[in-house]
C-alpha cells in the first residue's frame, strides 16, 4: 500500500484524516478513493461559468466540506475561501481563485492516482 505517511500535509493530513476514521487505515483509504467520484468540483467550476453564484456558493461549500473531512488541508481551504467569496456575492473575487482551487485539487487528484496505483 502507498506510504501515507510521507504525503505533502497541505495535500492531505495523514494524521488528522487517520484519526477521524478510528485509525482504520484501510477505511480510511477506501473513502479517499471515493473522492474521485464527487462531483462538487466540476459543479463549481461550471456555475462560476454560467455565472450562477447561489449555485456555485452550494458546490463550493460541498467541496470544502468532503475536502476537510477527508483531510485534504489546502484543496478545503482554497474551497472555504471560495466559499465565503460567492457567500457574499463576489463572483469576480471566486473566479480569481479558480487556478489556486485547480491546482490544488490536481494535487489531491495525483495523490489518489498513486493511492490507486498501489492497491
């Protein structure tokens, strides 16, 4: 299995991610993969296009939720922020921090390929 351990912790909190699933590696691995399969982010990225702020705000704050559950530091941090822009109507301000949220979820993205990579 890919040594968790050693990951970058703006990426994801081996630790606090750990903890939060009893210490049960295996489960804990099993609900980062599925993050793959959320769709929040793509969601995001299309309302902000469409120029849809109440539902990008919706999308936004899903991202950042499963992201810090899931311990993915810098990815719910980058959504949070995200968050409280469209929260308060500013579009022009979320859409600035587009590409911070876009590499940051490539990051998570590149993880879960080695992750699945190992298994």
């Amino acid at each position: 299995m890919f040594d968790l351990k050693n990951v970058d912790r703006k990426v994801l909190d081996y630790e606090t991610g750990l903890g939060r699933f009893m210490g049960k590696e295996t489960l804990f691995v099993k609900f980062l993969m599925k993050f793959v399969d959320d769709k929040s982010f793509q969601s995001l990225k299309e309302q902000i296009e469409n120029g849809e702020c109440e539902e990008a705000f919706k999308a936004a704050h899903t991202l950042k939720g499963v992201a810090a559950n899931l311990a993915f530091d810098e990815l719910a941090k980058v959504a949070g922020d995200i968050t409280e822009a469209l929260r308060a109507q500013k579009l022009e301000e979320a859409i600035k921090q587009l590409p911070v949220l876009e590499e940051a979820y490539k990051k998570v993205q590149e993880l879960l390929v080695k992750i699945k990579g190992e298994e």
